[in-house]
C-alpha cells in the first residue's frame, strides 16, 4: 500500500512555463508501478486529468487529496501490471 510520505511532491506553482502539465506527465512516466506522486497547483488541475485519461488510459489512479481554495493537491499512482491487465 502507498503512503503519502513516500510519494514524490510536485509544487506545479513553482514550474516555469506555458505548459506544466508536460513536467507532471514526464515525472508519471519515470514512476514505478505502485508508485505515486503528489501534484500541489493553485488551481483544480482538469487539463492534467483530460491528458491522463487521453494518453495514459488505464495507467493510472487520480486521488484529489485537497480541493481549494486556492490550493489543490492530488495523488496520481501509477497502476501495477497486474490491474492494468485486467482493466485492457
């Protein structure tokens, strides 16, 4: 079972940029199945969710962990082999 003390924190407010959700997505693809990351934004993070569920379908679980105002932070665990077989 995850916890939150070992998954890697992203402050999406400190990223330089037009396009943050690119640097979340490469941080999702360097992860281990089974393993997370916490994504911290100052807004609710919907364009990085339609870019998971497009690109990366299956792969992961979206777990919002706090919902505003003003701050937003969700956990995005990569699934493991197994539950994404079953899932095709």
């Amino acid at each position: 079972m995850r916890t939150l003390a070992a998954a890697r924190v992203i402050d999406a407010r400190e990223l330089k940029g037009p396009d943050h959700c690119q640097a979340v997505l490469g941080a999702f693809d360097l992860l281990a199945p089974g393993e997370a990351l916490v994504v911290v934004s100052d807004h609710p993070p919907a364009k990085l969710l339609r870019h998971l569920q497009a690109d990366r379908k299956g792969e992961f679980e979206w777990s919002p962990l706090e919902a505003g105002p003003g701050r937003f932070r969700t956990e995005i665990a990569r699934r493991d082999a197994k539950r994404q077989a079953l899932r095709g």
